[in-house]
C-alpha cells in the first residue's frame, strides 16, 4: 500500500493553474525530491500534502484516508505529516530544550537520539535569540521529529545557509532517513542537491509534472533542456555533431538532438576525436572547464590539469 497518494492534484489562483494535475505515489521510507525553477508550484505542492492549502481539484491521501484541507479543519494541517517550512521561526525568550519539550511526543531516551541525529545536544541549554541560522534550522527540524511524523515534508531547507552549515544540515537529512526511519519530500533551491540523497526526482514546469525518475535517469537522461539546466552544465548536440562523433563511437542516431553533460567528454589524441578550437578556460577546483568550438557549435568539457589555453587546438572524445 502507498503511504502517499497525490491523484490529478491542482490548485487555481484567481484565474491561474499554480499548480496543475499532479499524480504520483510514495512508499514508506521513500526518499522523494520535487525540483523546478521559482514559481513552478513546488512550496504550493507541498503545502496541499501537508493539509495547510486547499486543492482546487483532484484528492491526496496519506495511510489510505484523504488529507482535509483547512476548509475542513478548525486546525489546518494533518497530525501524522510535518512541515518545515523555510521561513520557519522559534519563540524568543525560550531556552532550546523547552522549545523542544513543548513539541515532544515520545519519551526522552527517543528524544535524545533525535537530538544526536540533529546535532543540537550541545545547544539544548541555550537560548534561542543566541543560535545561528544553521542552529536554528535544525532545531526547527527536531522540534517536527519529535512529534513523531510519518511523512516530513522539508522545503528547501539549505536556503539561506552558508556552506559548513549545509553541509550538517545534508548530513541530519540523511541520518533522518537512515537511522530514524523517517519518510521525507525535499525541495530544494539547488536541484543538484537531491542527487545523491533521493530514491525518485519529480520535476515541476509551470505547475505541471514533466518527468519524473531516478536521480541517474534525471541527469543523465533529461526530458528537455529545462531538466537539464536545473542539475548542471550540459550540452545540446544538433544531430550533425552526433552523427561525426559516431565515426568514433557507438551512438544511436535518430536525427535528434542528444543531451551530454560535460564530463561525458575528454581529451584525445588526433584522430580519435573531433577537433576543436579552445574559447575559454575557467578554474573550478577539481577540475577545469572548458568552453571549445566543434564546427560552429559550442561545447563545454571538464578538464583535468591547466595545459590547455584560449585559442589552442584540442581534439575531444567521449
């Protein structure tokens, strides 16, 4: 059985589909990602599961039973299904672990490995004006696991924050699945970040489900150039350029055009490649990217090494 069921699913504003005939379904334990450009419906999405906006059309159930909305509820929202929202506030003048004491329902030996997990034990005796940004959100987090969710819904929740806190912040998003048992949907601002942590990715356009799938299917295998662009760099071939690479390569051509990401290229000796003239060179850490033009087209590649220059003839494989 489905622990979450979203079947043609809208929400309309004034005149306008904000969100448009969404469906799909999640197991227990699932690790679902939503990803799309601002304005896609992502926030609105997530609001209608967690019973804090009406649809307009279509019906969600949670465990088999329909998730009301607030029409229907004195309270809006749905006991088993938590939220974090990102713009999320704690109440001044608390101290952390009254904050949390307000919220639990599970004893305190649970309570202590969720505070483990979120890597707040240290903070519990501070006050919450005293936190930082990344404090504050994973205290916010805590403060939803220890109402013992089933479903927990984090909408971007990296927004905002600098690197070193991002990286906790990932690293308890992980361990929540992981060791607590927790079924999560994350959105996130930087699509890229789902990647290595979603079962499924579900990509939002205008209200509407575009394509949906595994993280390796969504990168490597995107619908259209505006999945493609949410999860990187990429490049769009014409069918000529697929067809001179195939000298070389196996490639099914159907005179499509055909989506590679830059490290699906590389450098070759002559004749094992195409040839290209270098346009621009940039410093990325790991790795160098390089913009060169193939035939008129241009072509971005990641690059070990700083041998190559503006203007040097290079040949590229794949």
């Amino acid at each position: 059985m489905n622990l979450l069921e979203v079947s043609g699913v809208s929400r309309k504003e004034q005149e306008y589909y904000v969100v448009k005939g969404i469906r799909f379904t999640q197991q227990a334990f699932q690790k679902l990602a939503i990803a799309g450009a601002t304005g896609s419906g992502k926030t609105t999405l997530l609001k209608m599961i967690a019973g804090l906006t009406e649809p307009t059309e279509g019906t969600i159930l949670f465990n088999n039973e329909r998730v009301k909305g607030p029409n229907e509820r004195l309270l809006p929202g749905h006991a088993s299904i938590a939220y974090l929202s990102q713009h999320f506030e704690l109440r001044n003048h608390y101290r952390v672990n009254e904050i949390l004491a307000m919220a639990s329902k599970i004893s305190e030996t649970e309570a202590l490995l969720i505070y483990e997990v979120c890597r707040i034990g240290h903070l519990l005796k501070r006050w919450t004006h005293q936190l930082s940004g990344g404090e504050k959100q994973r205290i916010a987090l805590a403060r939803l696991v220890v109402s013992s969710p089933q479903l927990l819904l984090l909408d971007e929740p990296y927004s905002n924050l600098d690197p070193f806190h991002k990286g906790i912040l990932k690293s308890v998003v992980d361990d929540l699945s992981t060791e607590l048992n927790i079924t999560c949907i994350l959105v996130s601002h930087e699509p890229i970040d789902t990647l290595s942590w979603a079962d499924e990715i579900l990509i939002l356009k205008d209200g509407e489900l575009i394509q949906k799938g595994s993280p390796e299917e969504i990168y490597k295998q995107p619908i259209n150039e505006y999945a493609a662009a949410l999860f990187g760099r990429y490049n769009l071939l014409n069918s000529t350029l697929v067809n001179e690479f195939s000298a070389y390569y196996n490639l099914e051509t159907n005179g499509a055009k055909s989506f590679f990401r830059p490290e699906d290229f590389k450098l070759v000796k002559k004749g094992y490649g195409l040839e290209a003239i270098v346009n621009e060179v940039k410093f990325m850490g790991s790795f160098y990217e390089v913009a060169a033009e193939v035939d008129g087209n241009n072509i971005i590649i990641h690059a070990n090494g700083n041998s190559i220059s503006k203007g040097d003839v290079i040949y590229i494989g794949l």
